[in-house]
C-alpha cells in the first residue's frame, strides 16, 4: 500500500482551518453538542473491557463533545468536533482530541468528497458511535466494536450516490493514515520491551477501504472490505515463536518469545497486514419491531501468531412501545482455531522445576499468551432505551458475558488464567445531544 506523508493528527483541522479562514466570516456556522454520563458495575473484582469491577465506575460509557459545522458555499463545508472522554493511552486519564477536522466538497446531491480527519465507515453505528441519543443499546457490543483500535484517520474520502427507484446505492471509499495504540494486558513480566500490567503500543496505520451500502424505507444493508497496514513504533514485529525443545524425545521445552532467550531466533515482518470484512443489516419488522445484525471478520495476512484473527458479530431484536425502546442482543468473538489453539498452548506450556531457570521461562510462556491478544467470549444483553425528548435518552442494561479458552478483555491476574469466567455488568446511562 503506498503510504501517505506521516503528520500529526491535528495537522488536517489546523490546515483546513486556515484554508477556510477567509469564508469563515461569511459562513452559516451551527454549534452543537453531545454527551453521556453512564455508570456501570460488575459483580466479579477482576477488571473486564478494561474499567468494569465490582467498584463501579464512570469510565466506560462517559463522555462529551463539541462539533462546529460551518457552510461556506452551497457546495463546501468544514466540520470540527473535539470530545474529551477516557484515554486510549492511559488507564487512569481522560484526554482531548479532535476527532473530526474535515472539509467537504458536493458538487450535487449524488457525490461527497471530504479531507481531513474522519470517521472510518467501518460499521453501522461507527459515525455516530460516540452520539448515544442515535442508538438504543447502552454501549455498542464491545466484541464487534473493537476491531480495530481506532476508528479515525487522517485522509480522503469518496461517496457516491445512486438511486434506483425506492433503492439508494452508496459507495464509499477511503485512503489515509493514522497513529494510535494498541492495549495489552501482561499477567507477567516481559520486560525490558513490556511489564506487567496494561501497556500501550504505538502503531501507524495506513487504511484503506470500500463500503457499499444499501437503503430501502427503513432497512440497510452495508457490505465492506478494509485494509490496514501497521506499523509498530519499535520496529520489526514478531511473525512467529518457534519452538525451543529442551530434552529431547520429551516434548520438554518452550515457545521463544523474546530474542533474549536462547533459540533460533524470533521471525519478523516490517508490519502487520490487516484485513477486516464487514457485514451489516438493520430490517424494520412488523409490529414495531426492528432486527439489527452486523459480522466483522479480521484477519492477519503475514503472521501466523495472530490470536487477533477473529470472528466476531451480534445480532439483535428491538421493539419500540411509545417512549420505550427494549431489546436484546448476543454477541461473541472468537479468534480463528490455528490462533486459538497456539494462544492455549503458550499459556498452557510448562517446563518442569529441575530445568534451570523454570520459572522465568514459564512466565514468559504467559506474557507470550498474553501478547497474541486472544480472544473467545460470548454475551447476552436485555435493556431498554427511554426517549425524554428527541435528543435525550435514559438507559439501562443487564450484560452476561462467558469467557471461554482465554479473552484479552480481562485484566487476569498473575497465575490466573481469562478464560472460563462469567461477568454480569449492570448500566445505567444518561445520553444527551444540543
């Protein structure tokens, strides 16, 4: 994939914000805003989607944003928004950012040409993932919404339009790159490159995509393909950890982690080449009735250590009753069976104590495991949306979630294990938009 100057993020708003400096006096210029204070509580004291324990908290779902949309001529318009909401970086911060900074150009009303920072059409609720008045459910089903650890870039975007009697098409393509971090969860030491506990790893992206979309009456239909090349901040990625046997005709012995360990050396590529498949449906059902499925499928091109492949998807019924909106959904993630069944073996392997230095190197047999990002998990969600107005929402919700061989949302602690766990999650949140 042919990569695009590096820059920081906020490079696009300030660019297209001195670009537009001039017309910025004569634009019509609307300020909005949105926000939700949600609360949640499990009941298990082992952390789960990286806030959720039995003490409660108002990490997951809070937030609050500004937009600015300004129209500076009949065909071009410059949209900004920043929110401040729990860091991607940080465990125990909240952090700005400036999630949009974007100009668009509509020559008419079939094509939408936009640069800048954007929202990756990545699934149904992604554009609006942060607007909890635009959806019923008291936060999006984490097993399908965390595929990819961010859903923003800085770059192009194309969509065209067609109908087709009562059918509207839309295609829309996008290039651009982005710089974000992906979250692990180490039970043990694996140091110098990480300890244990949460760490955060800095990844560039370059993306790409096409979606095509759907729409007749009230349903939609979405079908997408993505690529993503990543690339680490600290070089080379591992590929590969080739296994070292210690005593032969025994099956002694340990899967090389780390190049400080003695062994053939750890297989590396430049960068991970990611492809994410997407499926999605809404469908208005008789009686007030609605069903709402999407599937993402994410694969790994150039590593066979991925336990980030996966399956993952939710489907779920709603019913509206005046004010009143209830539903329920399942979803699951899974990571494929070759990554699954290498992931169990890492966590599983163990020399015996007479091997000189046993201990260390079970420990890194763990934080191996821990590094693959497993994932294999099911929930089941009933809650009910409540409409105040026609910009604000109450919501409250039971989740159950199993985990099963091992899931990368649990903090685990040392010698324990993620797997085979149930979390029952209790929401309540206020969503508001002005």
């Amino acid at each position: 994939m042919t990569r695009l100057p590096a820059a920081p993020v906020w490079l696009s708003g300030v660019m297209a914000l001195l670009m537009t400096l001039p017309q910025l006096t004569r634009a019509e210029i609307q300020f909005s805003g949105f926000g939700t204070l949600g609360g949640a509580i499990s009941d298990q004291d082992v952390i789960y989607q990286r806030y959720l324990d039995d003490g409660g908290t108002l990490n997951r779902d809070s937030l609050i944003g500004l937009q600015m949309d300004a129209r500076l001529t009949d065909a071009w318009s410059l949209t900004l928004q920043a929110k401040a909401a729990p860091s991607i970086r940080d465990e125990n911060a909240w952090e700005p950012t400036l999630s949009w900074a974007f100009l668009s150009w509509r020559p008419d009303n079939d094509l939408l040409l936009r640069a800048g920072k954007l929202r990756l059409p990545l699934m149904l609720y992604s554009a609006n993932s942060d607007v909890g008045t635009t959806f019923e459910f008291a936060r999006l089903p984490t097993e399908l919404y965390s595929l990819l650890p961010t859903t923003d870039l800085t770059g192009l975007s194309c969509a065209k339009t067609w109908l087709d009697g009562e059918r509207e098409w839309t295609l829309e393509g996008y290039l651009g790159r982005t710089q974000t971090e992906w979250r692990y969860y180490l039970r043990d030491n694996m140091e110098p490159l990480f300890p244990a506990g949460a760490s955060f790893l800095g990844y560039e992206l370059d993306m790409a995509g096409l979606v095509l979309s759907l729409r007749e009456h009230e349903n939609t239909w979405r079908i997408g393909l993505h690529r993503t090349d990543a690339e680490s901040d600290i070089g080379p990625v591992p590929s590969g950890f080739p296994f070292v046997t210690l005593v032969p005709g025994t099956g002694i012995g340990y899967y090389q982690v780390s190049n400080d360990m003695p062994g053939p050396g750890v297989p590396t590529v430049d960068q991970y080449v990611i492809y994410v498949l997407t499926l999605g449906a809404e469908i208005a059902l008789p009686n007030d009735f609605r069903l709402v499925g999407e599937f993402g499928q994410r694969r790994f091109n150039n590593a066979a250590i991925a336990g980030p492949n996966t399956n993952a998807g939710y489907l779920a019924l709603l019913k509206s009753i005046g004010r009143w909106t209830p539903y329920i959904y399942w979803a699951g993630i899974r990571s494929r069976e070759q990554a699954l069944d290498l992931t169990d073996a890492l966590n599983r392997n163990r020399v015996p104590e007479f091997i000189p230095g046993a201990d260390a190197i079970n420990a890194t047999q763990r934080a191996g495991a821990d590094m693959l990002g497993p994932y294999d998990q099911q929930s089941l969600a009933i809650g009910t949306a409540y409409s105040l107005s026609p910009t604000s929402k109450f919501k409250a919700e039971w989740l159950h979630t199993r985990t099963g061989i091992l899931s990368s949302f649990v903090n685990a602690p040392a010698n324990e294990d993620s797997g085979g766990r149930q979390f029952n999650v209790f929401s309540l949140s206020y969503s508001v938009a002005f």
